[in-house]
C-alpha cells in the first residue's frame, strides 16, 4: 500500500491548557484579534480551572497520534506522525520547521475537525500557511485529507458509542429516548458560507444525525426521532449564531413529555473542553435540573473503526494525487467531499485576502 508521494503524516488540531498557569495565555492565543473583553476570558477560564487547568484535548491527541502510528505499521505504511497545534504547544510552527529538518517534501495533514466551515477547515489551513511561509525554500507541500463526517469508519463509531449510551439508560425509558446530536455552534453566516451549494454545516450534521440514528434504530428494532442542537456559543448577543442551545432544548423535551434523550456529540472526534464542560457538567446538570435521564455517548477517539478510517483516507488521497481511480468511501447523501477547497468556500469574514494552504484560498 502506496502512501506516495506523501513522506510525513500531520496531525492538526486546536490544542489547549496543560496547568492552571497556562489557561489564560492559552486563551489569549485563541481570541487574539477579536475583542473578546478580559472579563469573558476570566469566565471562560474557570471552565478550564475546574478541570485543574488541564483540557484533556492534548492528552487525548497523544492517545490518537500513538493509535494512527501502530495502524500504519501494522499496515505496512511507512509513513511517520507529527502532531502540531493551532493555539498551543506544540505549535504548528514548531511542527512544520521539525518536519522541514527531518527531510519530508510533501505533508498530508489532517484537521481534527470532521466538517467543513471557517473555524473548522480555512482557519487551520491559513494557519498552515503561516506555519510554512518562514520555512522558505524548505517548506514542504502540504495536502489535507477531505472532510471525513460521512465516511464509514466516522459514522460507524458514532453508531456504536450511542448505541452503548442508549442502553445505559434505565430500561423503562430507552425506547423513547430521543437522540440529541450536538455540535458547536456557529454565526449563521458561517453556515452560510461553509461549502458548496447544499453542503453547509448544519447540512453535513444532520446527514450524520440521520445516519448513526438509522443505524441505531436498525440495531435496536425501534423507530429513533432526532434533533440537531448546538453548543459553546461564543459571539456578541447581537450576532446570529447557530440555536437551539443543548441546555434550553433539553428543558423543551421535558415539556413535550419526552421521557429521556441521549446526548450524541458528532461535532467532536474527542472528549475535549466543549465535551466535558459544555455537555457533561452543563446539560447534565440542566437533565438533573428538570428530572430528564440523558447519558453521554463517547466521541469516536482512538475506536478501532476511525483509526482505520485514517489510514483508508491516506491511501485514498495519496491515489488521486498519483492520477489513480481512489475508492471513495462515504454514507449519506452529500458524498465524499472534495480534496481542494473550491475558491470562495468557508471565507475568512474579518481577512478575506490572508493565505491559505490545501487548496484555493
């Protein structure tokens, strides 16, 4: 199995705190550029404190760079791992210059964000830019592998982890149990903007939504309802942002008489920050709060399915770049999606011009 022309394998995702000492430089880094006032940071920062100033997303990263090594090799696939960060260490800048020393031409990266929109794809590719840009002549080219939301391994371990959370229900309410996909949300405006025609984000979402829900109806023998929720909303109270919130919708079902709800993050590959804190400690506490049995289905992670899924992905762009017919995998009804962004698609609202790598900027 052939990953040619590709030399190194990047992992790029957000990064967060690792100590009490680093939260709120670690939030600066995040919010630089938006006006975001001190004292939100501050509040912010206790969710981080809660949790002793550590966000389990680095750790858990470690967890899935290991998984994806041990894949390859038991594959055959000579293809080494690095790791860099948007927002914290270790900085993408830093990884970029390492994988530039080592030697590797030519970089396939892979965003640990499923969906495509501006925070979720174009803000990591212009920070690959500035990444490479002071690595000169040494800069190695850098691909991303394709949004991977519909693709089976995805999807598959979705299915898997609610159904696990369906059954830790208590038996008299599982049949009726509504299943509450949530995700982060957005301005509206960037849904707007996030792909082509038909593939916005809350599109790509609720194509999942439909199928780990089939996939659980099929497995449980019980017709499943679906909602598509939000979470960690972040913007100005005058901005349109993606709604329902998962807490007031959690209170909705309570008054629909709905007797109990699983709560499915499919916008998260792990259990980082916005899971823990937005899901397990907030909308549990509002499920407590109004008498509602909800449990947590687990983000796909290191599952066996989505590591391989990784590999699959590899192999799949590295085919279409050596002008070979790939196998496309993908459930649904958007598609596998491109492997070039088209021009215009997730726009930087505040820096239309600045650069972006992986595809037309």
């Amino acid at each position: 199995m052939s990953t040619s022309p590709y030399d190194a394998f990047l992992l790029v995702s957000f990064g967060g705190p690792e100590g009490p000492d680093d939260v709120l430089p670690f939030l600066e880094n995040v919010t630089r550029g938006r006006g975001i006032p001190p004292e939100r940071l501050l509040e912010v920062a206790e969710h981080y404190l809660g949790f002793g100033g550590i966000s389990p997303i680095n750790a858990q990263n470690r967890a899935l760079v290991a998984a994806i090594e041990a894949d390859f090799a038991a594959h055959g696939l000579d293809l080494p791992v690095y790791w860099g960060n948007r927002n914290w260490a270790p900085y993408l800048t830093q990884e970029m210059a390492r994988i530039a020393a080592d030697g590797h031409g030519r970089v396939l990266a892979m965003l640990t964000s499923a969906y495509s929109s501006y925070s979720g794809c174009r803000q990591y590719r212009e920070d690959l830019a500035a990444a490479v840009a002071p690595l000169g002549e040494r800069a190695p080219e850098v691909d991303r592998i394709r949004h991977y939301f519909n693709h089976p391994g995805f999807v598959e371990a979705m299915v898997a982890s609610t159904l696990a959370a369906v059954a830790a229900l208590p038996a008299e309410v599982r049949d009726g149990a509504r299943l509450v996909f949530v995700t982060h949300s957005v301005p509206t405006a960037m849904d707007e903007g996030s792909g082509p025609d038909g593939y916005a984000y809350t599109a790509q979402h609720r194509d999942v939504a439909r199928l780990v829900t089939a996939g659980v109806a099929a497995a449980t023998d019980t017709d499943r309802e679906l909602d598509l929720v939000y979470c960690s909303r972040s913007g100005p109270p005058t901005q349109p942002w993606l709604e329902p919130d998962a807490n007031d919708h959690l209170e909705g079902l309570v008054a629909d008489g709905v007797p109990a709800a699983v709560l499915v993050p499919i916008g998260f590959v792990s259990d980082h920050m916005e899971v823990k804190y937005d899901l397990d400690t907030e909308a549990l506490a509002t499920a407590r709060r109004v008498g509602l049995p909800v449990t947590r289905a687990a983000t796909v992670g290191t599952d066996p399915q989505f590591v391989a899924a990784v590999r699959e992905l590899v192999l799949e762009r590295a085919a279409a770049v050596r002008g070979e017919e790939p196998v496309r995998r993908s459930l649904g009804e958007l598609g596998a999606s491109h492997d070039v962004c088209p021009a215009g698609c997730c726009p930087n609202a505040r820096d239309p011009q600045r650069p972006a790598l992986c595809g037309v900027a």
